[in-house]
C-alpha cells in the first residue's frame, strides 16, 4: 500500500498483481505525483483498474475524473455520496466551517487550500455506486463497511488480505480545523452528522486492522484504542 497526498490530504494505492486500485483521489495537483508512482514502478496510468472513494468531499475526488478518462478506470462510490461527486453539490456540514477561524490551524488550512486552487475540483462524470457489505471486483477487493455521518454515504474500505480498513473520514487522525491530536471524527464543521458518525464507530470497533486515515498519520495500533480516542475527544 502506497501512501500519496501531501501532509494533510492522503490518498492510497494498492497494487496487486501489477494492476492497481486508488482509494480516494486527493486534490489536482496530486495527479503529477500518482504517475511518478507509477513510473518508479515501471507502471503508468493504464495499469490503474479502478477509483474507490470513501466518501466525495472536493478533497477525496481530486484526480478521480482525469484518472477515470485516462485509465478509462471505473470510479466507486456509495450511493448516498454519488450526487456529491457528481456534481458541484456539497453535503451540508452541522456548522459553516467559518465558526472555525478562532483556530489558526484552520486560518493556515484554508490558505493553503487557497493557494493550491481547491477549487473547482472536476466532477466525475460517471460513478459506479456500492452499498454496506458489497465486496468490490477490483485489486485488493475492499469490503464495504457503511460509516455515514462525516458525509451521507461514508464509508469505510476493509482490506482482509491486507489488514487494513481504509478509514477515509469516517476516523481522522488529527483535526482539520483546530489541529487536535488523535483519532477523532470529523469537526461538526466538516460533517453531515457528528452524532451519526460516532454512532458509526460501533461498526468498525471489532475489526482487527491497521487504520488509513484520510488526514493523519497510519494507526497501528487497532480500530478499538483508535474508536476509544475519537469517542474520548468527543465532538468539535
Ligand atoms: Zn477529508
């Protein structure tokens, strides 16, 4: 599993058997760094099967429309989320993401998010769509776990070969607003529904597996001590 993205958006390839699947697609600009990948592998963007999104916040479906043209790749996503990738619609958040400018943390991301040019992020123009407990034909064949809340159909990606659960947002490992430490769900100014997303956590406490987050360093240390920090940290 290869970790991409920059130090606050993450996105993850895997490859299996030469053939490759990207979990999530980060920002634009990222797509230059996903074919020097490919390249250091003696691969290139045709190698790519398939875009699996956890969920289709503008930071998670950078490069999914380029990389869908040019691999000619599927793009996945949760039905509840399709609309969001699809178009320019945004789910709504519980609270404007402006509450958040008391923090400098948030102040330094939404200039970087600024002068990155975030948006407009390109739309998919075509998604397959996928469901709680589908297992997904495409290298590493990801289970799904429905985790809504950060979004409506966020969802969490379980890779049993691997032992690894691609969080997306549904765990983060720091706050993107404020900069708080640890695994915690999303700020209310990112999500859908806080309550729904630590509800959500219920579904992934027993898996036995190492967490990607979307944004956050990998844990390794179980979904359990992760699920336990994000309901000790509480909402924000
Ligand atoms: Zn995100």
């Amino acid at each position: 599993m290869l970790r991409l993205g920059d130090e606050s958006v993450n996105f993850y390839l895997l490859e299996q058997d030469g053939r490759y699947t990207l979990f999530d697609a980060g920002l634009p600009a990222h797509y230059e760094q996903l074919l020097a990948v490919l390249a250091d592998r003696g691969a290139d963007i045709s190698a790519v099967d398939a875009v699996v999104l956890t969920h289709a916040h503008p930071d998670h479906i950078g490069i999914a429309e380029r990389v869908r043209s040019e691999a000619n790749a599927p793009v996945y996503v949760h039905a509840d989320d399709a609309r969001y990738a699809t178009t320019h619609e945004q789910a709504p958040s519980e609270r404007p993401a402006t509450d958040y400018m008391n923090h400098a943390f948030a102040r330094a991301t939404f200039e970087s998010a600024m002068a990155s040019g975030v948006a407009p992020i390109p739309v998919v123009q075509e998604v397959q769509t996928f469901g709680d407990g589908d297992v997904l034909d495409v290298p590493g064949q990801p289970k799904v776990i429905a985790t809504p809340g950060h979004s409506p159909g966020q969802s969490s990606l379980l890779l049993s070969e691997y032992g690894v659960l691609i969080a997306g947002d549904t765990l983060e490992g720091f706050n993107v607003l404020t900069g708080r430490y640890g695994p915690q769900v999303g700020p209310d100014g990112t999500n859908f529904s806080t309550e729904q997303a630590l509800k959500s956590l219920e579904r992934i406490e027993a898996i036995e597996a190492d967490l990607l987050f979307g944004h956050g360093n990998p844990w390794t240390w179980g979904t359990k001590a992760a699920v336990a920090s994000a309901r000790a940290l509480g909402r924000s």
